[in-house]
C-alpha cells in the first residue's frame, strides 16, 4: 500500500449509535453500511455483537453483504466476547476482531486488574482472536491518559501476539495535536515491530480537537482514522469522517496523504445518518452544514460572483452538493419525485415511493414549492412498518380562551384508540394524549422546533428526546401544521424506545464492563 494513504475506518454504526438517543433499527444500519461501502470506506465497525441480539444480526448481515469494506466487530478482552464477534464477522469477505481493554489508571480500576494481569489479559485475548483470523485490531482505550511505559508496554503485548492494526484511543477528548503526533510518532520509534502494523487514532470531540489531533496524528505516523459520519458519536462526538477527509484532500500541500473516499457521496450519506439517527446538524458545521456553503453577506457575495476562491476553499460539488435545484409542485409526478430523491441521497423501492408519493402530494397540496429540505424532512418523518403507534388524527383546539384540548385518535398495537386530553397549551394537550392512550414512564428531555424553508407555510420539523431507565430515543416529524409534527415527533421518539426496552442486554455496554467473564 502507498506509504501515504490512510485508511478510513467508520464506527457510525458503533461508536456512532452507541450515543444515547442515536438508535437506528436493523434496516437503517444495513442501508447506511452499504451507504459506507459504496463511498470507499475501508473499514466499517458494523456493531458491537455481544452487546445485543440486534446488534450481533445486524453486523452479521453487513458482513455478508459488504462488497468491498474490511467489516470489523467491537469485542471486550475477553473469550466469549471475541467468539461472539467472530461468529458475526466471519461472514464478510475481509473480516476483522477488534478487541480492547482501558489501560489508564481509572480504566484498570473497573476490573481491579493488577498491570501484570491485565498485561497477561491482552496477551491471551489477542493470541484467541488471531486464531481466529490475520486480522486483529488491538485498541488500549483512553490510551492518551495511560501512563506512557504501561501503554508501550502493551501495544509491545499486541503486536507480538500478533495484532495487524493498533489503535490509540483518546476515549475522553483529552489530548491536544501536538502531543497526539508525538505519542504515535514515539511509539512507532520506540515498539519493537511497530513498522509491521498499522497505527490508528479514535479521537473523540470533547475539547473540539478531534479532526485537528486525528489529522496531528496522521503526521506522527498513523495511517488509520477511526471517523464517523456527522462526527456522531457519544458526548461531543467522535471525529467526523467529513472534516478529516476534505481537510486531506484540500491542504495536499502540506498533508500530502490520501483516502479512497469518493467525497461527492458525502452529503447524502450526511443527511441520511441524520435522518435515522435523529441527531441534526448544526447549521453552521464543518463541511456538511446548511450554511457550510452559504454566503449571506453582501461582500461575500460581490466576492463570489468575481471569484468563487474569495472565500470558498472547495466546491460544494465536491461534498456532493448540486448547485441550483428547482423546486417540486403538485404536479410534479413519480419519475420527478424519484429523480429528486435519488439526487438526494434515498434510494426507494417501488412500495416505499408509492408511499413518499402519497405524503408528498399531500404536502405539496399544501404548500405551494416543495424544496429539497422539505423532501428531506418528508423522509426524516417516515414511518416504520412495525411501528407499535400510529397517530390517525389529532384536533387541537387552543388560543387565548382556555382550556387547551386534543382529540386524538392512535393506533396502539393494532387497536384504535380515542382520547380527549387538556394540557397547558396545544403542545401539552397533545403528549397528554399520547401519554394517556399509551401510558409510559417516559421524561421528555428535549423539544425541539425549527422550520424546514421559509414562508409562513414552511414545514416545521420538531425533534423530541424521551429518557425512560437510562434509555434515550429521539424521534423527528415534519409536517405544515407544528402540533402535527409535535404529535409525531413525540411518538416515534416512543416507538424507538420501545425498541430500545428490547434490545439492551443488561451489562453490556462498554461503560459498566465487566471483564470478570470468562476468558
Ligand atoms: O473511545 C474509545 O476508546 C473506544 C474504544 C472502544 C476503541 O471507542
Ligand atoms: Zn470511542
């Protein structure tokens, strides 16, 4: 391999989804995987096998069905974990364990192993897993705060055990650029057989320094990052795949270093991982926000139209962004819809556009210029086929002269159920609603409206945030009408966190491990 290219390992579907609210269900993951595959990703970190049924079928499946990506499974340092993602890895043309244990002083603490012990730990776990396949990654977590000969000493473990990829976490966003390049660069120089693997870097966003100590530590001699899309990911995120790709590919001077992404496929997988997980992106973010391209200022505009250079330092085509775009209307027919959505970045079948169609036509009766955003949001408020509630319809009557109250008719597991609520104000009235024809312990942690275009008949999309046991689910709607949206923001936030009550196995996340397991 060219001694200058990196290799781009996306953990969308696992460090990515790990971050509470952010679940997507096993379709979402499979199309967002092939999504990665087709835009050149080397490797995808499909899941997290032992941490759930879901999970374990859903790298599975990715596995079986990747063309061209490396998939990879997370497992915890030890036997049945590494077992468990082989069963689903193995599967994939090129399969890959990853494995990990925290070696920093707080991290050790967890298990109570001595260094001795967890030296011996990650011997036998890397050895296991290199039975099973060449391809083993070894990750010390939260490597940035191990003390520098402990952490030396066990990527030395690795390596001889005969891991092929080291990855050096900065679990907690603690690191800076300059000590992220030296820390790669002085274990390369200091590890007996460090030429003979391939250094990797996870950062994580905590301090805002991902993408610049991913980038450090590409120059320190890295030759992976760990990236997801949108930089999705637990706390302040993990790096973004967008950033560190375009930051490449536009400063060649003086980071002479190249990926295989095709970064015209960066947008549209942008707003589908927003779209499944419920997670926008801000307006103002790097490379893939709305307002990334946007010049509003009059002297940026004059400055534009002489010379896009003046303050543009890539081609929106070069994201993936098409430059103008007209408008739908209620004319347009399905070939136009299709055409448009697939610009967009969603490929349908005929089913599923028959049922866009419907909605769409319903929307563009009601509004007179259906915009790309609109579709997006038309697309974020899709509904799933196994959806546990349903709303039917909704009347809200609200103003200046109390009491505010929602008729409301849902689908509740296949029955139809009908209830008049009162609330402080139409919003209120509407979850009081829900609540009482599906009673929940559920706290709304986030209510969030905002509108899609323009215009008093701009769409509003809302997001809302439920916590119910630890478990968070954010669901998202769009609809002209506000209270709509909110009714159905509110109750795919339910159905995902009905979802959720199912799929979390109690004790494995990667937080409360419990490395006693048996090895
Ligand atoms: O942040 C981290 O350290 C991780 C590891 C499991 C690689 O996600
Ligand atoms: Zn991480």
């Amino acid at each position: 391999m060219d001694k200058n290219r990196v290799l781009i390992f996306d953990t969308t579907l696992r460090d990515g989804e790990q971050s509470p609210g952010a679940t997507m269900t096993h379709e979402e993951k499979l199309e967002i995987a092939e999504m990665l595959d087709d835009m050149g990703v080397d490797i995808i970190e499909a899941g997290f096998p032992i941490a759930s049924e879901g999970d374990f079928r859903a790298v599975t499946e990715i596995a079986k069905r990747s063309e061209n990506a490396t998939i990879c499974g997370l497992s915890r340092a030890n036997f049945k974990d590494i077992d468990r993602c082989w069963e689903a890895v193995k599967h994939a043309k090129s399969p890959r364990i990853h494995t990990f244990i925290g070696t920093s002083p707080l991290h050790r603490d967890i298990p109570g192993l001595t260094m001795d012990e967890m030296a011996e730990r990650i011997h036998d776990c890397v050895t296991h897993a290199r039975n099973l396949t060449e391809n083993v990654q070894w990750s010390s977590m939260d490597a940035t705060r191990t003390e520098w000969d402990f952490l030396k000493r066990t990527v030395d473990i690795a390596i001889k055990a005969g891991a092929t990829t080291i990855n050096i976490p900065d679990t907690v966003g603690y690191t800076e650029p300059v000590e992220s390049a030296d820390l790669i660069r002085r274990l390369i120089e200091e590890v007996d057989g460090a030429d003979t693997v391939v250094f990797s870097t996870h950062c994580h966003n905590d301090l805002g320094m991902a993408t610049a100590n991913s980038l450090a530590a590409v120059a320190g001699g890295a030759r992976q990052i760990e990236c997801t899309i949108n930089g999705l990911g637990e706390r302040a995120g993990n790096t973004a795949l967008e950033e560190v790709v375009m930051a490449m590919k536009v400063r060649q001077d003086i980071m002479p270093y190249g990926s295989r992404i095709d970064t015209t496929k960066i947008m549209n997988i942008s707003r589908r991982v927003a779209a499944v997980s419920g997670f926008n992106v801000q307006f103002n973010k790097a490379i893939v926000g709305k307002n990334a391209f946007a010049h509003e200022s009059g002297i940026h505009q004059d400055g534009m139209l002489k010379n896009r250079e003046t303050f543009e330092v890539m081609r929106p085509e070069d994201v993936g962004l098409s430059g103008t775009s007209l408008p739908l209307g209620k004319h347009s027919g399905r070939a136009a819809l299709r055409d448009k959505l697939e610009k967009l970045g969603f490929d349908l079948g005929d089913n599923e556009l028959m049922d866009v169609f419907v909605r769409f036509k319903d929307l563009a009766d009601r509004k007179k210029e259906v915009h790309d955003d609109d579709l997006i949001a038309l697309m974020r408020s899709n509904e799933g086929e196994e959806d546990h509630l349903k709303l039917i319809s909704l009347k809200v009557v609200c103003g200046t002269d109390g009491p505010q109250t929602a008729d409301m008719v849902m689908n509740v597991d296949g029955a139809e159920k009908t209830v008049t609520a009162t609330g402080d104000g139409p919003v209120d009235a509407t979850f009081n609603a829900v609540k009482e024809l599906f009673p929940h312990g559920a706290r709304l942690q986030l209510y969030q409206v905002s509108a899609v275009t323009e215009g008093t008949d701009a769409q509003a999309t809302v997001s809302a945030r439920l916590e119910e046991d630890g478990r968070i689910a954010t669901g998202q709607s769009a609809d002209t009408d506000t209270v709509v949206a909110s009714a159905k923001a509110y109750i795919n936030a339910l159905n995902r966190l009905i979802v959720r009550r199912t799929k979390s196995a109690p004790g494995a996340d990667i937080k409360g491990v419990s490395y006693k397991d048996a090895t």
